[in-house]
C-alpha cells in the first residue's frame, strides 16, 4: 500500500475544508428560510461550527506554503 504524499494530504485536507464551507451555507439558508424556534438554532449553531472550521482548514492550508 503506497505512502499519501505530503501534497496529496494538503489537498484532501483542503477539500473537506471546502466541503464544510459549502455546508455550513446550505446550513444557515436551511435554518433561516425553512426552519424556526430551537431547532433552528441548533442548526444555526451547527453552521457556524462548520464555517469556523472550515475557514481554519482553509487558512492553514492556504499559509502553510508550497510542498515538495
């Protein structure tokens, strides 16, 4: 079984960075339009967990410079 490569890594790292990005918008418009009262909120929640996390991926990726 062969070894991921450094790059390879950054770059799987960097997709799940974009797909919570990608969430948490679907999230927040989800709780906003369709949903009310606590569960909203937990969703509404959820979603900025997801945005945080997501923007931090992407930023460590994104400073951590080029590989070889």
């Amino acid at each position: 079984m062969n070894a991921l490569s450094v790059s390879m890594l950054m770059m799987y790292i960097s997709f799940v960075g974009m797909f919570l990005l990608i969430l948490a918008t679907g999230l927040i418009v989800w709780s906003r339009t369709k949903l009310r009262g606590w569960f909203g909120s937990i969703i509404t929640f959820l979603a900025y967990i997801s945005l945080v996390s997501g923007a931090l991926i992407i930023l460590y990726v994104t400073f951590s410079g080029p590989t070889r």
